[in-house]
C-alpha cells in the first residue's frame, strides 16, 4: 500500500473523519504493491506514557481513535516521553511474510513560531521492547492535523517478523515529540491517532518432503520437511503410508516443527518408499498429491559409538575416499592426531575419514555444532549440510546454524574430512541454548551394529531376469556411459545354492581388460585387469541371498572384456572372493568423427578429404588403390571411449546427398587392418582401406565384433555398435584401362577384288606394290575395359563418369617406310558396363612408301592401340593411362591381308610399267604391248603374278612424237594377265596419218608402277611401205 507521507485533515468536525465507514475500511484487508501481498490496517486499544525524563503526555488514551479528541503535551525547548499504543488486534495469517510496516501519525500542533515543533523519536515495539530504529522526520508540524506516514511497505525497521509477533497484544508504536527551541511562547502538541499498517504476503506454499530415514533396529522413521508443519496433521499417523506392509503406529512432531518421527509395525532390513499425503503447513497449505520419499533401512540394531572409514587415498593429495578403507567403530570425534597417524595402516598425510552413524539429543531445544579441525570438513545432519570447509587450512572453529533438536531423539550424522599434510585435527563440539561448546560425549554416538550372518562359499553377478534359485547366470553386453543394474547373489559354503542368511557388507568391483581370452585364477577372476568402479553393498534379510537391481555406475571408457569381482568382508582383507561366471563387454554407444581421406590419388593418407560427389573435377581417388579411414569411438555421453581399438565394417549405400557422380550400385569396401594407438585413445584408423568400383556413395560403420565375448548370451543390437551416421565418400575413378583386340582385322591384298582381275583360278591377288595405297577389308576393333588396382572391371565407369572421347585414343602403327597418315579417326562407344569399343576409320588408307628398288618381302604391320583420360589431371593426381594395349600382329606375322599364294597375300613388289615400241599401218589400229615388271632383286622381270593391273585409258598418257602430227585416241583393255596385257591405238585421222605418238604411265599409277614412254608409229618403216604387214603374237 502506497500512502502520501502528509495527509491533511482541514476539517476535523468532518463526519467522515471519525465515522464508520472509515473504521471498517481500517479494519479491513487492502492492497499491496507486491505481487501478491495484501495489508491489514488496525488502530491500538492501548496508548499510554512512558514515563521517563520527558514531559509527560496528558490523556494518552485519546491517541487510540481519531475523534478530535488529543493526547496533548506542552513543549517549549523540551522533548515529550514516549507515547507508546499497542494491542492492535492484528490477524496476520500463520506462515504469512511480512514484508514492512508503515506506522500513520495523525499530529498538529497549536503554534508554528519559534522553529516549530516536529519529530523526536518513531519506533517499533516488539514483543513489548521499543526498538533502536528511529523514522521519526523533520517534518514541522501545522496547526491542522495531518497525517504523516513512517516507515514503508517494504521496511521492516530492522527486525525479524512472524505473524505472531504483529498478532501479539504487545506489538504497537512508540511516539516522541519535541519543541527544540525555548524561544517565545510554548508550543501544545497534539496527537489524535497513532495508527498501523502491516504489508504482508499469505503463505500459499506447499511444505515439501525433504527426506526420510529409517532408523536401525528401532522400527522408526524420521521424515523431514521444508517448513514448519501444522502440528494435528503432522501428527495424523492415516497421513503417512509405507510399502511392503508396514503401517505407522504413530507421528510425533519434533521441537523444531519440521521434523516427524514416526513409529512402525516391524521393519525388516531393505528399501521402502514412505507416501505423505493431508500434511500441512501453519497456513493449512497440504503437501502435493503424491508426495514419497524412498529410504532404506539397516539391519542391525544400534550400539554405542560411531562408524568410521579411514582411506588412505592411494597415497595421492586430493583423492578423497579413495583406497582400500580401514573400519574403527569410534566411541566419539575428538582426535589431536598432529603429525602422527590416524590408525595402523594409514599415512600421516593424505588421507580421509567418513564418520557415519546417529547423534542423540539429549534435550529439547536449540543446539549448535562446531567443528575443529585441520584440514578440511563437512558436517551433515539429517540429511542437512551444517558445515562446508572442504579446505587445506590448520587448526579452524566452523559453526552451524543453530538447530532445534528432540530429546531422545537419534538423528542421523556424517562427518567428512581430510589430512593434506602436517598437523591433523578432528573435533565435534555442541552447545546447548548458547551455552559452552563442549565436545559431543561417547554417549551420545550410534551405529547400527549389524546381525550375525551365515558364511558364504562364494558369490555371483547376473541379470536381473535370471530365474529365481540359479546360482549362475548372463551377463549382457553393457554400452559405455549408461548405468546398469545386476544382480548379486551369496552362494552357500558348498557353493550349491543360495544362501539366505548372508547379511554382511561385500565390495563389488567391476574389472575390465581391453583384451579378451584372459587367463583366470581360482576364484575365476582375472590375473590381470584394471579395476572400473568399486562400491559396498549390504545384503539384508529382506534379500534372501539375492540382491536385486544392484546400481553399477556409468564406465566411460569401452571394455572388451569385464566380471565382476565380490569381496567379503567389504573391509580389510578379504577372505571370500568371486568373480562372475560371465563376463561380459562394455562396448562403444556410437561410431562419430568418420573421415575418409587420402595423401595423393593413389596413396593413403590424411592430406586430403574424399567427399567428391561431382562427376567433373574435385579430388578423386583410384580404385583399388589404399585410402585411410578414421574413426572415434563415444559413450553415451558423447565422451570419447579411449579404450576402443576395435575393427569396424563398412556398409556402402547411395549417396546423403545426390551428386552427379553419385552411383545407384556399389562396389566393396575393404578396410584392410584397422589400427588405434598404444595406449588406445579412441580413434581407429584404415589406412590400406579401397573401394572396388568408381563414382561416389554413401558410408557408414559398425562393429559387430567388438562385444564377440556375448555372441552366446546378447543379441545383435545389444552386442553391435549401431551404424554411424552416413557420410558421402567419393569420387573414385579406374585405375588403369586395359585394352584388348576385339576382331580380326585384315588389309586387302591390291587393295582391289578378285573380280577386278583377269579371269582364272584364285586367289587371283597375292601381292600389293610398293607405293600402292591399301585399305581395310575389315577395320580392328578393340576392347576398352576401365579397371581397379587389382585388375577387376570398374563396372560404374560409365555415363556422367566415362569421360573417354576419341581424342583420347592413340593408335600406333610401324614407322617408315610404312606410312599410316592416311589413316583416318578412329571413333570410340561406351558399353555402358565399364567397358567400350574403339573402331578404326574403315576408310583409312595405308602405303609403304616408295623409295629405292627393293627385293619383294611380306608386309608385318602391327598395330597397338591404347587410351588415356588426363580428365583428372591436378595436384595429388594425373592420367589414368593404358597398362596393358591391344596389340594386331596376327600371330606375329602381321595384321592379316586377303590375298593368296605363298605370303598370303602380304607380298610387297618394287614395280614398274614396259609399253613396247611399235610400228604399223596408218590404215589400221595399232595395237601396243604393254606388261608390268617387278625387281627381283638382281633384275627386273615381267611381274607374272600380276593379273589385277588395268590397262584403263586412263592409266596412260599419250604424248607428241616423231614425224608428223598425228590425231589418235587410246582405248584400254582389260586387266593383265600374267603380267601381261595390251592397250590399242585408233587409226589416225584428219590430214596428217603419218608419224608418232608417246604413251608414258598416267599420274594414276605412276606413284607404284612409273615406266618410260613407249614410241608408236603410223605409216612410217624401217624399209620402204609396206602394202600389209601381219604381226603373229
């Protein structure tokens, strides 16, 4: 509530002043400024002087109401008593806050001269006490009355509040007033009413419940809530409830209203869960539906002293309650070690004790608990922290919170601390209602003494679906990071049943070994391991031999190999150890961090990423050839597993993401040897990993092997390490291309048919002349096949990723005299399977040159054809080249040609044309021999194996001779025969029939068969005319 510090009453005959309406609104609830908070106004019943040194005030009573009717004083350089008005009635709810106090004084005075009059003193009473904080203002008083406002909504004038201190009849104000100066005439301070407002928030706020502890061997339960309870239903026994059959007998509330002690049918030892419900706080508020808290109850029973462990902690500073412990039930804490040992067995330095048991109250009431110590401690009661200096310091007093405790009552209590070096203290101290601090007495320490127990043979681990009675049982695969429950069971001396009367504490390990195959002593524990966790589990009545759902904490790190070892005693030397009949894996949660990556196109390494899903350009990689993968091992916390140096496999899918190079089928992975560092971190590496095919695809990894000590006992899922996520790998591309002759290829003989050839028996052609141009019968045809490092068809070389052209093929023919310049291009084609065919051009054409005269020989052309794709040429990579040509010799001999006789048509004659000279009659024809000749290698001789050369009239050319002018044509005829043929002048015609003509080979065949000219005469002889002259051939 917000109200104006003056607020004047001009009017004080006023009905309203002083009617009923506004003492019901005073009376009433009004709102608050703070969320949630609402204030009650209230006049006092009480006002009266205290007398003391100041000037008294007359009728103190008439400040109880504002009616015009004052408590007056006359001051004149002199201060009033205080005017003091309590029992206002007030009706603050129980569990309220109270967030401040505004205290209104409705006051005037008679003069204003002289300095006024104005405030001395405006306190709070409390509990029936005046404060120490002053509100009073200097604010002059008029001579109407005003109402003016001290303190504020949120001002609690330096006091701590309840709702029953406002209700109490002894809360109120304390007003003091004063005239300063004694100059001129006296002032009448008068004060009509003195009143009070109070903000404060209701307690809506459910108690919670803290906690609950059973009680050794006393069938009772304290439970602890988070405020102070409502004390009938904290004492309903109905309103609590427990498991496994155990009713509440009664609920007692304790001296510090927050705690309940609560009495039980019998308990036996084991967990239970205790269920609230109907339990209030002051303010009625009950707890929340469904409300339990879980707690475990000891077997035993209580006996003087307390439990403590004392750890040596391996030697190592900071490793607190680490070791192997040493139990001493001591009778208190109260230990000046100094330099020297706690206990036998333990170091002076570097070491910790736990002490755990009960303290007893011996009366109700407040109580603080100090701690002396050196080095650092904790001290926790009820489940509460009172003390926290968990610090290296000497000698040191820590108080606690005062605490309220019941007498008789056990509460239960653990004290930490630590030894760092030198000197060692270790003290518990109480006082009682601020009394001394003495030390807490041996009297006043519990432990629960635990029951005789029956000995057992042996002990075992399995899981918790084992049938009941077995005294073996599996172990299934456990992932890295996540907790797990077991089961353990005692087995009789003969080691043939359970034994249900086992109810001592056992150590539990778990021991790995990153290896398997372990080599096991006597009591099947391994020779050598590493242990993973260790903790104490008690066995009690309510266990039967069998203790189920044993808690195992998170290993982080992968173990192939794990058992779990059982020790009893828990402390001490042990003198029964078992191990699990199983043992079991902690495998890996997932595989993350997959790379693929490469050094060059065909080198492993980690230079280069392999994520290529493009067909053109980008890094590629061979296929076949090595490549590294690595991988990195999490547990289900996303930690690294160091432990892991396991072999994954691969499973190969289309691409995450589409890319051009990107296959629809796949070829196989092959890890090769995987391999982790010495000692394992993690991170496994391929590093002569390949991909059989081309293109690009999707990868993932698995282990299937990693958990294989389970492959009898855990199924797939729970023994695999589960499919990493997919990364794109690519772009590989062949090897090598191998090529292969895919036809018989055969030259023509003459480059002519058989048909074109003078009549008789074939083969009518047998021989090609030098100089001669020559073509295909049929043209080669090869066999491109893209293949891996080991030889295999890259079947997915093929549309977006074949990148041959023609251009990219060389074919290689013998060098001079041969000469293939003509021909042609050759044309390639895919076979769209990894394969494609090269055709040479059909029309290409082919001469041994003509040079010197030469002896026959048989024509050996072969021809090698190979590819090569420079598609891929760039840093780290190159050319993929041909290993391994076609190459079409024949048998050795030569590509083939289609003629006949001894060379089969390869033959090769050095040749030249004859044309005889000859004379005849102007009147006639003359017909002229003409024959071709080969050398033979001493001579020229008639080519008798000639039968294909025409004697077209365009092979020849005539020319001018001797004589006169003369007009003649030449007609040809057919084809040699035996080297051998003819051609035929026609008679002369015009004026001029006498004389002669040349005929010298044309440009047509002169290339292979030049000659010289022949000399051909009409009308002109040696002897004199010649009337007829007849030629016999």
């Amino acid at each position: 509530m917000t109200m104006h510090p003056e607020l004047v009453n001009p009017q004080k005959s006023s009905p309203f002043h002083h009617g009923a309406a506004l003492a019901a609104l005073l009376l009433g609830l009004v709102w608050s400024n703070t969320a949630g908070a609402v204030t009650q106004i209230r006049s006092p019943a009480t006002c009266s002087t205290v007398a003391g040194t100041g000037v008294n005030w007359a009728n103190p009573v008439r400040a109880e109401t504002s009616n015009n009717s004052d408590a007056t004083a006359t001051l004149d350089g002199s201060t009033t008593d205080f005017l003091r008005c309590v029992d206002y009635g007030f009706t603050i709810p129980v569990g309220a806050t109270i967030n401040g106090i505004i205290v209104n004084v409705e006051r005037a005075s008679n003069r204003t001269a002289n300095g006024g009059s104005r405030d001395a003193a405006m306190r709070i009473v409390q509990g029936g006490t005046i404060g120490t904080d002053d509100r009073s203002t200097a604010t002059a008083y008029t001579t109407t009355d005003v109402v003016e406002a001290h303190g504020g909504a949120a001002d609690l004038w330096g006091l701590a509040w309840t709702s029953a201190d406002i209700n109490a009849a002894n809360f109120g104000a304390a007003f003091r007033a004063t005239k300063p100066s004694s100059s001129g005439l006296s002032h009448t301070v008068s004060v009509d009413h003195i009143q009070i407002i109070v903000d404060f928030t209701p307690d809506t706020t459910a108690p919670t419940l803290l906690n609950a502890f059973g009680i050794c061997g006393l069938n009772r339960i304290l439970v602890n809530f988070s405020e102070t309870l409502d004390t009938a239903s904290a004492q309903t026994a109905a309103n609590y409830t427990l498991t496994g059959g155990v009713t509440v007998t009664s609920a007692t509330l304790q001296a510090d209203g927050r705690s309940v002690s609560l009495q039980t049918s019998a308990m036996a030892a084991g967990t239970y869960t205790l269920n609230v419900a109907n339990v209030s706080d002051l303010a009625l508020n009950p707890v929340a539906i469904g409300t339990q808290t879980g707690f475990t109850v000891e077997t035993g029973a209580l006996a003087p002293g307390i439990n403590g462990l004392y750890y040596d902690q391996n030697g190592t500073p900071g490793a607190f309650f680490t070791g192997t412990p040493i139990q001493r039930i001591d009778g208190t804490i109260d230990f000046s070690w100094g330099a020297g040992i706690p206990i036998a067995g333990i170091g002076a330095d570097d070491f910790s004790v736990r002490w755990t048991g009960y303290v007893l109250a011996p009366a109700n009431g407040s109580y603080v608990l100090r701690t002396n110590s050196d080095d650092g401690v904790r001290l926790y009661l009820n489940g509460q922290t009172l003390i926290d200096n968990w610090t290296d310091h000497g000698p040191t007093n820590d108080d606690s919170a005062p605490v309220t405790l019941t007498a008789n009552q056990v509460y239960p209590l653990q004290m930490d601390f630590y030894e760092r070096g030198g000197g060692a203290e270790a003290h518990l101290l109480a006082n009682y209602e601020n009394g001394a601090f003495n030390t807490v007495p041996a009297g006043n320490f519990f432990y629960c003494a635990p029951p005789a127990s029956a000995t057992p043979g042996s002990f075992n681990a399995y899981e918790n679906a084992t049938a009941a009675g077995a005294i073996a049982g599996v172990i299934n695969t456990k992932i890295a990071g996540t907790a797990f429950n077991l089961d353990l069971i005692a087995r009789n001396l003969a080691k043939t049943a359970i034994e249900p009367g086992f109810i001592e504490d056992v150590k539990v390990e778990l021991l790995g070994n990153t290896a398997t195959n372990i080599v096991l002593d006597a009591d099947n524990c391994p020779l050598t391991s590493t242990v993973l966790s260790t903790s104490t589990q008690t066995f009690i009545a309510g266990d039967a031999g069998r203790k189920s759902n044993v808690s195992f904490v998170a290993i982080a790190d992968a173990w192939r190999d794990v058992r779990v070892r059982i020790s009893h005693p828990a402390i001490g030397v042990a003198s029964t150890v078992a191990c699990s009949s199983d043992n079991f894996a902690i495998r890996p949660a997932s595989l993350s961090g997959v790379t693929v990556t490469d050094a060059t196109w065909q080198t492993a390494g980690a230079a280069r990423p392999l994520g290529n899903r493009i067909a053109i350009g980008g890094n590629v990689h061979k296929a076949g050839q090595p490549f590294t993968i690595a991988a990195t091992a999490l547990n289900s916390a996303s930690v690294v597993t160091a432990n892991y140096a396991g072999g994954p496999s691969v499973t190969v899918s289309a691409c995450g993401i589409p890319g051009t190079a990107c296959t629809a089928s796949f070829g196989v992975v092959s890890t090769g040897t995987w391999s982790a560092p010495v000692p394992a971190n993690g991170t496994v590496t391929a590093g002569t990993a390949t991909y059989s095919e081309v293109g690009s695809f999707g990868l993932q990894l698995t282990d299937t092997t990693f958990s294989d000590v389970d492959l009898a006992d855990s199924s797939a899922v729970e023994r695999h390490i589960p499919l990493s996520a997919k990364i794109d790998v690519g772009r590989f591309v062949p090897d090598h291309f191998a090529v292969s002759n895919n036809n018989t290829p055969q030259y023509r003989t003459y480059n002519a048919l058989d048909g074109a050839c003078t009549a008789g028996p074939a083969p009518r052609r047998t021989f090609t002349y030098i100089g001669q141009p020559f073509g295909w019968v049929t043209p080669p045809l090869a066999l491109i096949t893209a293949r891996n490092a080991s030889g295999a068809t890259t079947a997915n070389y093929r549309g977006a990723l074949w990148k041959l052209t023609a251009a990219d093929i060389n074919e290689a023919y013998p060098p001079a005299p041969f000469d293939a310049s003509a021909r042609g291009s050759p044309s390639l084609i895919s076979l769209n399977n990894g394969t494609g065919i090269i055709s040479s051009d059909a029309a290409g054409v082919f001469v041994y040159t003509r040079a010197a005269a030469q002896a026959p020989f048989n024509a050996n052309i072969s021809l090698s054809v190979s590819v090569q794709d420079a598609a891929e040429a760039g840093a780290n990579q190159g050319t993929i080249v041909t290993t391994s040509s076609a190459v079409f010799n024949g048998t050795g001999a030569g590509i083939a040609f289609d003629g006949g006789g001894a060379s089969s048509g390869t033959e090769m004659r050095f040749g030249r044309f004859k044309i005889n000279n000859t004379y005849g009659s102007e009147l006639l024809p003359l017909p002229v021999v003409v024959f071709t000749q080969y050398w033979s290698g001493a001579a020229f001789a008639v080519n008798s194996a000639d039968h294909c050369t025409a004697t077209l009239s365009g092979n020849f050319v005539l020319g001018p001779g001797t004589g006169g002018t003369i007009n003649t044509t030449l007609q040809g005829g057919v084809p040699l025969s035996s080297g051998i043929g003819k051609i035929t002048l026609t008679k002369p015609t015009g004026f001029t029939t006498k004389g002669s003509v040349t005929v010298t080979p044309s440009a047509t065949v002169t290339g292979y068969l030049p000659g010289g000219a022949g000399h051909e005469t009409f009308g002109i002889y040696k002897r004199g005319p010649v009337i007829y002259v007849r030629e016999m051939y």
